[in-house]
C-alpha cells in the first residue's frame, strides 16, 4: 500500500525552503521549518515575511500548519523531510557543501525508520549517495530499506508570477524504485506533474545542466552585445527581430553581469566535479570568463559617457538603479551590481543606489542604504546607470531628469534621447 505523508519537515527557509513549506502547508499538511537563523524564526512566528513575492497575509493565515523553529528536534515527528540549504562556492572556487553537511548532520540523530530524506539543494552530480547517503546512515539506519532517499532539484524562480511550485514540473530522482515514488508521491501533493529519473545522480545532473544552459547563451548574447556595439548596431533590435522566429531560437538578453544563487555558481560545481573523470568543461568556463568580465565592460562605457560630458570617472557621482540580481526581488546575492559598485569605488567614483526592494546592504563590513530617488537626485549624479529593471521605475521620467543614463537592460530602446548611453 503506498504511504501517504501526513507531515513534511523543510530545513533551510531562504528563497527555496519557505515557498515550499507554505506550499506544503496549503496543501493542509503539518510542516516543521527548521532554519538556524534566529530572527527569520522570530519574523515567521510573528506571521511576517522576509521574501518580497511572499506577502505576510500568508505567513500569517498558515499558522494551524507551519511551525517555524530552530529546533531539530522537532524534525522527530516529520514523515518526510527536505533540505533546502545554500551550497555557495568556497574562495578557492570549489563547492562549498558545509550547509549540506551541517543540515545531514543535525538531522541524522532525529532520523527515523520509515522517513523519507530529499535533498534539494543545487549539487554536484553524486552528492545525495556518496554523501548524504553515508552520513546519515551512521545512524544504524539503512537507506533505501530502513528510510527513503532521494534528490530533486529546486525549480524556484523568485518573483515570476507565471511558473510557481505547483505548475513548474517537478525532477525525482530516488536510490531505489520504492524511494522515487514515495518522493513523487509527496511531492505529487503540491505540484501538477512529477517527472521521475532513474537516479538522484540524473535529478543532480538535470538542475546543473539547466543552468549552464542559461549561463552560455547568456555569455553568448553579452559578447555579442560588446560586438554590436563595436560595429554601430543594436544588439536590442537584433535580439527582437530575431525573437520573432517561432523556432529555433530562444530569446536571452545582455546585461552588466550575473547574479543571484544559482547562474554564477552552478555551472562550477561540474566544472569542479569534471576534473575527477579528467574531463575539461570549456563551455563552462568561457562562459564564466565572458559574463564576469561585463561589469567591467560597463564601467568602461560609463567611463566614456563621462568623458563625453568631460568628466572623469574620479570624483563622478555615479547614482545605481537596482541593486537586486533581478526584478522585483530583494536578493542581490552575486548581483552585478555590487561588482560595479566595487570596481567604480576603486577608481575614485562617488557611489550611490536606489532599490525599492533593497534598502540596505552590507558591502566589505559597510552598510550602504538606498537612497530617496527624486528629480533632484538625478539631476546631481554625474550618471545614472540602470542595473536592474524593476518595472516600479518610470524610463522615461528618469532619461529626462538625468544628464548621463547608460543602460545596461535595454528598457530605454524606444526612448529618443541624446543622453543615453545602450549596452
């Protein structure tokens, strides 16, 4: 008879792990959050988000089935339980696993037989079996026996509105038959379609392969934006007269770099793991080495914006639009942004930011808050550079009010003005 799970246990609240324990919630199961950041607790038991597209409404209206706690402990009484942790890179460029490790470890005194385990966290191909298997099987506990195993890659796509958790078609991959179709079966709950693959190596392989897909045609359009430019072309009217080709082609855009937790740092995590076959992943790595240049290519267009208003870049006042990797969300974890901010400094820029969504960040230890974006704000920044295109922002207000807008998004393309610098 298949099992059917009654309560579910998310460790790790971030980005990924809270729009699925609400979802889980709404689907009137018992969820146990388990994060190790005090204040997120605190905010959740207040009924209050900390995530942009997660209003507090829906915190607050799931309060007879989420229980948010820094508590392991509490995991005891899950039938299943899910691991949504950060997997960065370390300095050196290798993954950076310690969350996972910390999270299997927490977990592994609490673990109980009949428990299914998923790890979802973005990995190198082998992680769920050669090291969340072991760990936790130091418990006496046999997995794919004594307690289900499996792996399924995070799909979350913070602020889109058109694919959510339950339309976004779901990746599973288990150690054994028995332990896929208790993670479809779970996941089956809350999601429309569950596509199951014959290993958690497969389901590893499946995110990393997605987002190295979007990390090389990304690199491909920057460079063919640098070279656009170089030739007198539009590299905006290029990419839409192209988008109009039913087939083929997918539309990627350009801009002053990559952001967010997985496009920078994914595609190295095999880079990393290719090594161990002796095999070289030169895609990854041209595209990596194509994307981190653009933020100093942008510096480079602002630096001759500048000098066409005879200014130089030291002592310009440098006024950023968006500081968040993307629009409407308050993540600027890799953002581009924070590169250019970074590099202008050191070249002796006055810098400032403007995000509605992010009012504050820590730079090198130093707090930096946004700044009140006015006529008079625009008026007095030397350049106006537009990193991130949240749609709260009027173009056309801000390429009238400033003297230097260079636009690294393209939502200026339609607006005729002599004071605007395109990508």
């Amino acid at each position: 008879m298949e099992r059917r799970d009654e309560s579910v246990g998310i460790i790790g609240l971030g980005y990924v792990g809270l729009p699925l324990a609400i979802a889980f919630a709404q689907s009137q199961m018992k969820v146990i959050g388990v994060d190790t950041s005090s204040e997120r607790i605190s905010l959740l038991l207040q009924g209050r988000s900390y995530i942009t597209d997660i209003p507090d409404q829906t915190i607050a209206s799931l309060r007879d089935f989420f229980y948010p706690t820094n508590d392991y402990a509490a995991l005891e009484e899950c039938d299943a339980v899910i691991i949504c942790v950060p997997t960065p890179l370390a300095k050196t460029g290798e993954p950076d696993i310690s969350y996972i490790l910390s999270a299997v470890g927490n977990l592994r005194p609490h673990l109980r037989q009949g428990m299914l385990v998923v790890l979802e966290s973005t990995t190198y191909p082998g992680t769920t079996e050669e090291v969340v298997k072991p760990m936790l099987e130091e418990s006496g506990f046999e997995a794919g026996v004594d307690f289900n195993l499996a792996y399924s890659p995070e799909r979350i796509d913070p602020g889109n509105k058109k694919w959510t958790i339950s339309n976004t078609p779901k990746v599973v991959g288990g150690l054994t038959q028995k332990c896929t179709d208790r993670a479809c079966s779970l996941y089956s709950r809350i999601v429309k379609e569950v596509v199951p693959v014959s290993s958690p190596k497969v389901a590893e392989m499946t995110k990393l392969l997605e987002n190295i897909f979007r990390a090389v045609n990304i690199a491909l359009v920057n460079e063919m934006a640098i070279l656009c430019r170089r030739m007198g072309i539009s590299v905006w009217e290029v990419i839409d007269a192209a988008s109009t080709k039913p087939f083929g082609f997918m539309r990627f855009e350009p801009g002053p770099g990559i952001g967010g937790h997985c496009i920078p740092i994914d595609p190295l995590y095999l880079a990393w793991k290719a090594r161990e076959f002796n095999q070289e992943t030169r895609f990854i790595k041209v595209a990596d080495a194509v994307n981190r240049q653009m933020p100093e290519y942008v510096v480079g267009l602002i630096a001759d914006g500048l000098n066409e208003h005879g200014k130089p870049l030291k002592g310009s006042k440098i006024l950023l639009l968006g500081i968040a990797y993307k629009p409407e969300v308050s993540d600027y974890r890799e953002s581009p942004g924070l590169a250019l901010v970074e590099i202008l400094r050191q070249k002796g820029s006055i810098i400032l930011y403007h995000d509605p969504y992010v009012p504050e960040i820590q730079l090198d230890g130093a707090l930096m808050r946004s700044v009140e974006l006015s006529e008079l704000e625009l008026a007095e920044s030397d350049c106006v550079v537009i990193v991130t295109a949240h749609m709260c922002y009027d173009w056309e207000w801000v390429v009238a009010n400033s003297k230097l807008v260079v636009d690294t998004r393209g939502v200026t393309r339609n607006i005729k003005a002599q004071n605007v610098l395109m990508l």
